[in-house]
C-alpha cells in the first residue's frame, strides 16, 4: 500500500504536510531537514524542487527558489541527496514541481527514479488534468505514485468531482485565489468555500494549503478537512535558522500542540 493511502486510512483528522524547497537554505540541508520534520511530528514531507518561474508560489518560496538554484540544486543532485533515505524517513514524502525541468529530465526516467529512491506522490501545478489522463497516469501507477490537483474557490463543482474521480491520494484545496504566502488567517469567505466542498462528501481526503501558519490557522483549516498544508510559514522560520533541527521541531510542535 502507497504510504500516502496507508496514512489516510490510519489517521482522518489533523494531518500535518510541511513543504520546503530543496537545497535550501543550504545544498546540503535536504535530508536533515526531512529528519527534523519527522522528529517533530509532521504526517507528510513535501520536497519543493526548485524552478526559476514557479508560478503558484509567492515571493517567501520564490526566493528559497532562487537561493536553492544558486546553491547548485538540480534534480539529479536530488535523486543524489534522496538515495537511502528511507533507511531514516518512514512518512509519505511528496515532490512538488513544474513540468518544464521535469520534461526535460524525461518523464519516465523521473518516475522511475522516483520509485527508486522511495518518493510516494507528485504535485504538479501545472500538469493539465487531460494531459494527466492521456498521458501519465499508466506511468504514474507504474511508479506507484499518487499524483495530487489543486482545487480553488474558483473551481466548479463538476470539476471538483472530476478531479476526485482521478485522484488517488489526497485533493490539495488551495485556500484561496492568490498565490502562497499572499494572506494570513482565515476569513469567512474561505470558511464559506471549505463549508462548500466539505459537504460535497469527496471520497479522497482534502488538505487544505496557502495562508496556514501556526496552531489557530491550522487547527481552523482542520475542521473543515482532513489537515493543511504549511509552506511559506515554514520556509520563513527555517531561513535564518542557526540551528535547523532543534527550530523546525519546536516550530511543528507549536502548530500541532
């Protein structure tokens, strides 16, 4: 069983994902980064692999972005940083990318290095779900790697079903229109939208993301799905960090207290 389904199936409430970029703040931080993450009882890791114009994120990741991407980061070095890390990382991990580097990495060869290494699921922003459908989802299933879309305020109800008839891990439902790291707290126009799709009775789990950031934000987004999401907030406290396992710990103790 995908570790992904394993956790959903065991645990319904509260789910943790942390995102953070890889090979940042420094090259080499990728894997004691996941170590802290887990130690500090986190449900999911997400890996951002870096990219020159990742269009869904705000200005907090986009400069990890760049930052990583001066600091050398590709994803072969990933592939080099990931090999044996399931030795030491027992939660579902997850890359976020765009499809540009990962086309011209080649497709299947990603995948397949991805079942290699031991990665669970893909976020891909970009990837079209048709395309998903015509073009990846046999390998993806291959691979076996859950591949998750991103759901808005602004996207329909038929769409919605859509996606969750296509989807085999989790529905990251985006809190708002805007990109991440835009706003702080949850206003009522969200609630209204979480309200909205929460009684749509979805069968996959929905972690909320954008705007969550500490014990309140996320145990509100908690009440209306399985979890949330935090990414923006985490890379903020990790950036200056002089001492990244004992801050990440005390940082994702404080949000699940």
């Amino acid at each position: 069983m995908n570790r992904i389904q394993y956790l959903f199936n065991t645990k319904k409430e509260r789910v943790l994902s942390i995102y953070f970029t890889a090979g940042f703040p420094h090259l080499e931080d990728t894997l004691p980064i996941m170590e802290a993450i887990q130690a500090g009882g986190a449900d999911i890791i997400e890996i951002g692999v870096p990219y020159s114009d990742p269009i869904a994120d705000g200005p907090t990741i986009q400069d990890s972005n760049q930052i990583a991407l001066e600091n050398g980061m590709s994803l072969k070095k990933l592939f080099e940083q990931l090999k044996g890390f399931r030795a030491k990382i027992n939660l579902p991990v997850v890359l976020m990318g765009y499809l540009n580097p990962i086309i011209q990495y080649g497709m299947e060869e990603f995948c397949q290095k991805c079942k290699e290494v031991g990665i669970d699921g893909l976020i891909l922003p970009d990837l079209p779900m048709q395309q998903y459908l015509d073009d990846y989802k046999e390998m993806f299933e291959k691979y076996d790697l859950f591949n998750t879309f991103l759901i808005s305020p602004q996207t329909s109800e038929k769409r919605i079903r859509e996606i969750d008839a296509n989807s085999n891990g989790f529905i990251y439902m985006v809190s708002s229109h805007s990109i991440t790291g835009a706003k702080s707290g949850i206003s009522e126009e969200q609630v209204t939208y979480f309200e909205r799709v929460k009684a749509m009775g979805l069968k996959n789990p929905r972690l909320i993301g954008f705007g969550i950031s500490d014990a309140e934000t996320f145990s509100t987004a908690s009440q209306y799905s399985n979890g949330a999401i935090i990414g923006s907030a985490f890379i903020k406290k990790i950036k200056d960090s002089a001492n990244l396992n004992a801050d990440i710990q005390e940082y994702i103790k404080s949000v699940i207290q």
